[in-house]
C-alpha cells in the first residue's frame, strides 16, 4: 500500500480535519472549528499536499467522513468531497465517522469492542457498536469492524436497553452528554470526536479491496430521514 496515496477530510462534527497517506506514511492537520469548516477545509488540504510536495491530480483516492454528525457539518464535508473528486476525477470512500473513532480506540488503546455514540441533540445519540475481526478473502487477510448493534439515532434509554456488553470501550460525546449514561456508570473516554487521520486504515483496507464509489454517488449518512441531501447543480 506504500505506493497509494489517500487524502482524507472530516468535517462532520466541531473537528476540522485532513489526513493524507504517501509513500508509506501519515500527516494530518486537524482544529476545532465549529463554525468555520467552509473557510478553513479547503485551505487545510491545500496545506497539506504542499508539506508533502503534492497536488490533488497525484492523489489516488479521497476518503471522508459520510456521517452521522451535525447535518452542517456532514453536507459540507460530502460537498467538499464531491467537488474534489470530481474535479480530480478520484475514486471516493465514505467512512462512517461512529467507526472512525472505533479506528482511534483500536490504534490509541487497543480497543477492538467499541460502542460510539455522538451527541445528536434533542435528547438522542448517534450510536452503534462494532468489533474488530479478521477476515480472510481472496485477496488475503484483512481487519474489519463488524457490526454488533448498527448504526442509528436513538434515545440514550434505547442505547441502553441494546448495550448487553457494559465492559466495552467507550467514545465519542454522547456519554458524557446525558446523565442516562452517567447513572448507569457508563462514561466516555479521551476519543471524543472523529478525525480523518483514523479514517486512512479503514479507507486503506476499503481501497485494496476496490470498494470505492465515484463522486457522483455520493451520499450524506444523516440517520434522521427527514434530512435531504442535494447534489451538485445539473447532476442527477
């Protein structure tokens, strides 16, 4: 995988990050900017192929964060990426933002039972739980996070009443945003927020097994069906 190149961005929730995977390693810039991503996404991706002396035309493939989070925030990162791509023409993946920071739990902690919940408002979470397997296939063996409870919005009663396993690893802000959680001596951790740079292994491993989509296809994982997505002017 030394001679891919993958950008990342994630926008979707008061993180503002890029990562880039060349030649074998990680850079990344990340800053909490909850109401500037459109100012500041941009400008961060531009700085940082210029550290590692690259354009967007010698990128490969460019992943980002596809939700759940703030419906801002997740239609400008999907805006973003899709304008990117399309100019490029690259191949894009979509990352869940809930396994990205099970990624974080994994690489920080060594965490391979993770329960993520974000802070949705309104007295619900963004929540799921995943594990990490090996799975072997034709083109080898691999890690993935496997699904034990998916993804959805819910009350924290409802996480409650799906969380049989009280010992897994816990992270993102919506442990800490109700005090459900709190009185049922469930607390968070230090991975409170998703970022692109734990989205490059799980981007990776979605790339060498062709699982990639074009710009056009697109799509904001919002959880909340009331919530629409609109694409680009003039595309279908």
């Amino acid at each position: 995988m030394k001679n891919i190149t993958l950008l990342a961005l994630d926008t979707s929730t008061e993180a503002c990050s890029v990562a880039l995977w060349h030649k074998g390693e990680k850079t990344y810039l990340d800053e909490l900017a909850q109401r500037t991503h459109t100012k500041r996404i941009l400008p961060m991706v531009d700085e940082l192929l210029a550290n590692s002396g690259i354009n967007l035309k010698q990128v490969d493939v460019l992943a980002f964060g596809r939700g759940p989070g703030s419906f801002t925030g997740v239609r400008v990162g999907a805006g973003i990426a899709q304008g990117l791509a399309l100019g490029a023409d690259l191949p894009v993946i979509g990352v869940s933002n809930l396994t990205a920071m099970a990624q974080a739990a994994f690489e920080l902690h060594q965490a391979e039972n993770v329960a993520a919940a974000i802070d949705a408002r309104m007295n619900e979470v963004y929540f799921s739980q995943v594990k990490r397997e090996k799975v072997r296939s034709e083109l080898g063996e691999f890690f993935q996070w496997n699904p034990v409870i998916e993804e959805q919005v819910c009350q924290p009663e409802k996480v409650l009443e799906q969380l049989s396993d009280l010992t897994v690893y816990r992270v993102g802000t919506g442990w800490a945003a109700y005090p459900q959680f709190k009185y049922s001596g469930l607390e968070g951790s230090d991975i409170i927020l998703p970022f692109a740079l734990y989205m490059l292994e799980l981007a990776l491993t979605d790339y060498t097994q062709n699982k990639v989509i074009s710009a056009l296809e697109i799509e904001p994982v919002y959880l909340r069906n009331e919530v629409t997505w609109k694409k680009l002017p003039g595309r279908e």
